[in-house]
C-alpha cells in the first residue's frame, strides 16, 4: 500500500504542480478555460503549459507590475504577507540562531516561493536580504536566500526584468542569494528525493551557506500565497501539491499560504462584489471560481495528511508521530476599500485568509 | 496613470544651466560609468527636507538607508548660525502641538535653543471692521487648577534648522551625505547598465555641481535615487523633473515681516507665563496683521497686505512703522487708510539705532497720539510695540499653490515644492512638518515590508495620507483671506462676524476647530 503510494504520488503532484502555479498567475485575468489545460498538462512532460495559457500570459505582460491595472489588489496584499511571516516566526522559529552568530536577529532563513508568478511577493522578500550575508536582518522575515518557482516562462521573465529594476535585488540575483527558476516544484525537489530524504539533525550546516542551488533544496519557509484556490480539485489534487511542498522544508520550517474560503460571505464578497463592474469591483471578472476555493478545515486537513506523507520513506511509512510539534495557524484577511487589506482574526470564513503549518521540530 | 517615459521624455533643466548642457551631455557621455546609488535623495535643506533626513535618521528601520541632502546654500553656515539673546531672525513660525511632538520623537527638539522658543496659550483674533472677535485658547478643556494648554510654539525658522542639523550629525555619517553649497544641474533618467549593472532607465539621476569653488563636501557627478524628494521650495526643480502641474494664483499680498520689542504690558497675565498671540483683520487694506510673542517680550510681526502698502510700510523710518503697527492694532479703518497716506519721509537723519528715543517725534506718530484720543480701545489688544529691530523689515509675495499630486515613480514632494498657503493661519510650516512625519512612516512601512521605497504603491500611502488634510486647510485660508478682503459693511460683513460671534459663544465647535487646527 506504501510503495503504491509513493509510486502514485510524484504523477499525482507532477500533473497538479504545473496547473497550480500557471493558474495562481492568472489570479487577475479572466481565466480560460482550465479543463483543456489541465488534459493537456496531464497527457505532457511536467514543465508544458497549455498554449492558451502561454498567449493568456503574455497579455498579462505587461500589466503585471503596473500598480495600477488589474494586479493592484495582489500588490496591497503583499505587505500583510510580510507581516503573516513575521508573525509566525515569532510563533516559532525555523532554524535556532547558529551560535556564531552575534546578531539577535540573523538573517539565516532559505525561502522558496512555489507559483512565484511575475514575482511580486517574491521580489519584495529578495530585498530584505542584507547586502552583507554577515548583517543582521533588516525585518523580521530574516531572509537569507529566496528561490521563485514558476513553470510560465513569460511571467519568470517578467520577474527577472523587473527585479533588474532595484540594483539591491538585482545584486542578490547576481549573488544567486536570490533566484527565478522556470521550473516546476518537482523538479526543485527531485535531486533530493531520488537519493535520501530528509536530512535529519537540523539546522543543517546548509541553513548558514548561502548556496540554495546546491542539490539538495530545503528550505526554512515555503510560500504559496494565493494559489490553492486556484487548482481544480475534481482533476487534481491539493494533497498530493501539499505534500509535495512540506518535502522541501527543514524540519521546524513553516508553509505559508493564502487562500480564499468557500462560505457564503465570501462568495457574496468575492463572486458578487469583487468581480462587479467598476467602480465597485476590485478584481476582473472570472478571476476566480467559486467551486475551487478551500476552507481552512480542509487546508488543515491536507497539511496533516501531507506532513505524515512526507515523513515516509522507502523503509518507512509517516505517521501521526510525524505530526508531533506542528503548529496550525489561520488567519482571516479583509479588503476594505480606502482603507486597504487588514487581518481580521477569526474572519476566515469571510473570504481570504492566511494559514500556516510548521513541521515539527525533530524528526523522528 | 501617468506614464514615467513622458518625464523621461523632457528631463528638466535648470534655465541657467541650459546653454551649457550641451557639452555636459557629451562629457557624461564618456565617463557613463554607474552612479553613485542612494535609496533617498533630498533635495532642498530647508526645514521640510532637514526634517525629513532626521527623521529617517531617527527610526530603526530607516536609519540604514544610504540618503544624501543636495542643498545649494551653506549648511555649515546654517549649523554655525548664532544671534544675541536679544535679536531674532524674521522669519519666524508657529509650531502647532503636533509639529512640536514630531520634532521631539525624531530627537531634534532638544537640540534647540530653548532660550529662544516661546510657547502662547491664547489667541486673540478680532475684526477691525466690526470689531467681532474670537479668542483661542484651551481654557474650556482644561481646569482652572492647571497651566492652559500651548495653542502653538514660536521659533526661528535658523533655529530650527540648526537643531535639525545638530541632530543628523549625532546620527552619525554611516551611509549619510550632505552635498552643500552644490545645486543641481540637471535631473534626467538613467540608463541600463547591462550587462554589469542593474537597469536604472526609470530612476532619476541627478547632476550637480558646486556652487562655488569651496564646496564643502564632494559631491560625485551623478546621483541615482531610489527616491528623490523634492523638498525645495515653490518652484521645485523635482517638480519639474517629474512633470508634476501645480495650480494656484497670486494673492496680490506681500506679508511684511519684523521683529519688534514691546512695552510692558498694563496688567501682568494671570498666570505669570501666559502669553497671547493677536490677529486683526484689516479688509481695507487688504489682509490681517499678526502680532506673535517671542521670548522677552518681544514679538515677530507679520502684516499681509497689498504691494503697494507694503512698499510704503518698509519705506517708513522706524519710528514711524512703529507707528503704524500700534495704530494697525487699535485704530478704525479710515484712520488708518488715511495715515497710509500721509508723507512718509522722515523728519529725522539716519536713526541711528531703533531702540534709542527719539527727540523729534515723526508725523505718523503724532497723528497716532491725536487719534487714539478719539478711538475707544478695546481690552484684548497687544502691548505697544516700542523698538524694531534694524534690518529685519521685509516682505514677501503671498501666494496659493498646490501640485496636482504629491507623488510619481520614485519621486515625492513635500512642503512648499507641493503647497503654498496664505500664511495668515501660520500653518505653511506645519504642513511641512506633517508631510516629511507621514513620508518618514512611509518609508518606514515599506523598508519593513519589503517594498521598495520609490515605488508609486509605497509614495500612494503619503500621498493618500496628506493630500486632502492640505488641500482643506489650504483651502480655509483662503476663504478666510477672502472673507476678510471684503472692505466696508455688507451682507459679507455682517455673515463674517455673525460666525465669528457663534463661533466664539459655542465653546463646544471652537475647541472642534482647535483640535481640528492641532492635529
């Protein structure tokens, strides 16, 4: 039954992973229509998106970082992310500061953002990183090294072109302490699970070297910030992408995400008001479907059963031992016009919300 | 949303630069090495842009970033700036409660001269038509067991650039330039300095260059700035730059300014340390007189009012204009139109010195004397003024402007480079100081969020913050300025001083209006 499994699950994720992250691109177009995108991404290699998607894309062009046009929402959004991250690591730390190091707040945590698209939050984490590896942490994300995942060539340029535009990201591009692949989340973990998994005894002496190409990724917090809601789960699976992410991290490491719930208030707010004709509404239309949104029980619910999947390996299947020292958290996040995006605790059954989920501490 | 290339387009050029560009152009063209890089470009030292520096300086999450002041005058003048304890500057301003709490959190408070700030507690405003008044202080909310509330502080504008400067240099000079005595030639987009550098095509790069053979810091040729702040002055270079319109007209005013001494007053202020600022509006001749405490007893002067007066006001001996400052404060508007008429030329050769008395009294002064025997005077006008000091009579155009918006990619204003107001509510500096406070928070936001501090959705914050709270009040004083420019009796008259009345009596709408004026 576990080697069933493990042989399932890397086509499972292969054929959600791309649709996931192409998707959470077009949070803010009109979408086309997923089903002839995602047949042919599940008849095709891991890296093909559909030809509708690639042309849908280049229209996104060059709107993407216009703070104008039809991303602004995502961009006034990207500040609470920062500020979700924080919180959770004041929650719970992912790597112990390394005992070398004199700063109190240490710039030493590897993030890897999954569905970077044109790399907005991706971007603006990649600037925090201090110039000097040895400086402390500017903010209290204390990025180290940022890797941005997205499968759409077009939005990774995109992103490249525009983090040109900051010299101080443009250093850490240079660096490689910050990095655009135009690659699927499979393919940042595959070198890792082909030899042996997870590298017990963390912090590894990776989490100080500032090397995140080397070849086996793991990362201190992973991000996933509006694309849940965007995989269709009657031809793919969250669990199976869930659980995928949870491989990359390190142990203690967090996932973060954010997502849109599927209650009443939130369709009203999100199906019937967002996506209203100007002036009322904030999101173009058909940006998001009702049926794919995802409550924070079932989020819950596939982060456990990711965590447990993650845990196994070819001697051994996870178990709810695995789940020892998680942390859930949830968040409700509001967008309230003139005055921006607020985090309202226990509005999470309104619409958007943030959620977390730490691995534990030590691994059995 | 206004395209950047249409800026990149017109690059602005200083006029007295222009000829020259030519050959400067093809000079950079040689040496197009990368510019020197900095996340904050000031440009302009004058309280806004000072203010500005300190208080980046002061907060944690700013105080690494790499900024650098372009002034054109000496700062080392401004820090090195001293007067006798006795004399002060005319240009004098009003700090509002909330612009004195600002200059305390960035530190720059305790750097002041204390000795010559003057806080007063009350306002004496009044109409010198029909005499209606209305008196501002905080006695309806506070006890009588307590000291009243400051209305507003009193300082020299020096003075206060001094603090600012005292207080930058404590901040050390990590990632801190100060190019003084340098102005800017030019401001024109960068260029992608691929494949060795990033692409800076829409970043704003500076030219400068000193401004005479000693300047005192070296300034490199080229600046890039992350975020360029116009903070200088009415007819902002940055503005320019970014092809920002204002609109606004003239007011056909001159503020003239003095620093005079007083008379003792008749009955010692209750509470021994309360002073009172006084306004009269006088519509005859076109715009209010403001008398403002300074230390010791001696009070800054700003009198707005058409060109004309005020050239005839700054030809007149001291004595003289002394005259007419006390007659402005107490006589009616005929006798007052007619003494701006009267033949200004001094009885007496070159006064020597101001405060000496004199032996010959002037026309103005005697028609003063014979005239305040026939006026009933009121209770709540000031002390006379009895000395001015040499050299500080002035004036000044009173003008209305206001940018069509505070920000564009990678540039914002702030101060006089956004808005210009009638100063008769004393609030231009204010409004500075409230920009360059919310601007400070922007920046402060965004460095803590990742965001990157030029970017229009970090400068909408501030714009957002501070557009409409300055076009209000901008816009108060000048419906102010306008009702009261209405010389005579009438339906004008008669409204003005109704609300004036109202105001006064309803205790309940005048402190809303006072906490409105603090905040």
């Amino acid at each position: 039954m576990a080697s069933l499994r493990l042989r399932s699950l890397p086509l499972r994720a292969r054929r959600s992973a791309p649709i996931v992250a192409a998707t959470r691109s077009s949070l803010c177009r009109p979408r086309p229509s997923m089903t002839t995108s995602t047949s042919s991404t599940r008849t095709h290699s891991t890296s093909s998106v559909s030809a509708d998607e690639l042309s849908h894309f280049s229209a996104l062009a060059s709107s993407w970082w216009d703070p104008m046009g039809p991303s602004r929402i995502l961009h006034l959004m990207n500040p609470l992310r920062h500020e979700f991250i924080a919180s959770c690591l004041a929650d719970g730390s992912p790597a112990p500061p390394s005992s070398d190091s004199n700063s109190t707040n240490p710039a030493d945590l590897h993030y890897l953002d999954v569905g970077c698209g044109g790399g907005i939050f991706a971007e603006s984490l990649a600037r925090t990183i201090p110039l000097d590896s040895s400086a402390s942490a500017p903010t209290a994300t204390r990025a180290a090294s940022m890797t941005a995942v997205d499968p759409s060539t077009t939005l990774i340029q995109i992103a490249r072109d525009h983090a040109r535009t900051d010299p101080a990201v443009d250093a850490h591009l240079r660096s490689g302490r910050f990095q655009y692949l135009n690659t699927t989340l499979e393919d940042v973990i595959a070198p890792q699970s082909s030899t042996s998994a997870s590298t017990p005894g963390a912090p590894s002496p990776q989490s100080s070297s500032s090397s995140p190409s080397s070849p086996s990724p793991q990362f201190d917090i992973v991000t996933l910030f509006e694309v849940l809601e965007h995989i269709d789960p009657t031809t793919s699976s969250p669990l199976g992408f869930l659980t995928n992410c949870l491989r990359t991290l390190k142990p203690g490491g967090w996932l973060i995400g954010s997502t849109i719930s599927r209650t009443f208030p939130s369709f009203v707010l999100n199906q019937v008001i967002a996506e209203a004709p100007w002036p009322i509404g904030v999101v173009p239309r058909g940006t998001h479907e009702w049926n794919k949104f995802v409550n924070p029980p079932e989020v819950h619910g596939w982060v456990q059963e990711g965590l447990m999947r993650a845990a196994d390996t070819s001697t051994r299947r996870g178990g709810p031992s695995d789940l020892e020292g998680m942390q859930w958290k949830c968040v409700g996040a509001v967008y309230v016009p003139g005055l921006g995006w607020k985090m309202v605790p226990g509005a999470e059954e309104w619409g958007n919300y943030f959620w977390a989920v730490r691995k534990g501490d030590a691994p059995v | 949303m206004r395209p950047f290339s249409r800026a990149a387009l017109r690059p602005y050029i200083c006029p007295s630069c222009r000829h020259g560009i030519g050959a400067g152009r093809r000079r950079l063209g040689t040496q197009l090495g990368s510019p020197d890089i900095y996340d904050v470009v000031c440009v302009g030292g004058g309280p806004a842009g000072l203010g500005l520096l300190a208080a980046l300086r002061a907060s944690p999450a700013t105080s690494k970033l790499k900024v650098a002041l372009v002034e054109t005058q000496d700062l080392r003048k401004a820090q090195a700036w001293d007067l006798e304890p006795n004399q002060f500057s005319n240009r004098v301003s009003s700090l509002t409660p909330s612009s004195v709490s600002f200059l305390r959190s960035i530190g720059a408070w305790g750097h002041l001269d204390a000795g010559r700030v003057q806080d007063y507690q009350e306002m004496q405003v009044w109409d010198g038509e029909t005499g209606s008044r209305i008196s501002f202080d905080w006695s309806a909310e506070t006890s009588p067991f307590e000291d009243l509330r400051t209305v507003a502080t009193m300082t020299e504008n020096a003075n206060l650039v001094r603090a600012l400067l005292k207080r930058i240099a404590v901040s050390g000079d990590e990632n801190l330039s100060l190019f003084s005595n340098t102005t800017v030639a030019s401001i024109e987009n960068g260029s992608d300095l691929q494949p060795d550098g990033a692409d800076l095509s829409a970043w704003p790069v500076l030219s400068v260059k000193p401004t005479g053979p000693a300047g005192t810091a070296q300034a490199p040729s080229r600046i890039a700035a992350r975020l360029l702040v116009g903070a200088d002055g009415i007819n902002s270079p940055v503005r320019s730059f970014a092809d920002i319109s204002t609109h606004g007209w003239d007011y056909n005013r001159h503020g003239v300014v003095a620093t005079l001494a007083l008379a003792d007053p008749d009955t010692t202020p209750f509470p021994a340390h309360l002073r009172t600022a006084y306004q009269r509006f006088l519509p005859t001749l076109g715009g209010p007189i403001a008398l403002l405490p300074l230390p010791n007893n001696h009070a800054t002067l700003v009198w707005s009012t058409t060109p004309e007066h005020a050239a005839y006001l700054k030809s007149l001996s001291p004595a003289a204009f002394l005259a007419m400052v006390n007659a402005a404060f107490r006589l009616s508007m005929t006798d007052l139109s007619y003494m701006m008429r009267m033949d200004g030329s001094p009885p007496t050769p070159l006064p020597t010195s101001s405060t000496e008395q004199q032996d010959t009294t002037t026309p103005h002064e005697a028609e003063l004397a014979w005239r305040l025997q026939h006026t009933p005077v009121p209770s709540h006008i000031p002390p006379s003024a009895t000395a001015l000091q040499p050299g500080t009579v002035a004036s000044f155009p009173l003008r209305f402007r206001h940018a069509a918006q505070y920000v564009s990619p990678r540039v914002a204003l702030v101060g006089d480079a956004a808005h210009v107001i009638h100063p008769l509510a004393g609030q231009g500096l204010n409004l500075g100081l409230a920009d360059v406070a919310a601007l400070a928070r922007t920046i402060s936001y965004a460095v803590s969020h990742g965001m990157d501090v030029g970017d229009l959705l970090t400068l909408e914050r501030y714009s957002s913050e501070r557009y409409l709270p300055n076009a209000k009040i901008g816009g108060a004083c000048d419906l102010l300025h306008k009702m009261y420019s209405v010389p005579g009796q009438g339906p004008v008259t008669w409204a003005r001083s109704l609300g004036l009345d109202a105001i006064d009596r309803l205790p309940f709408v005048k402190s809303f209006l006072m906490k409105n004026a603090e905040a």
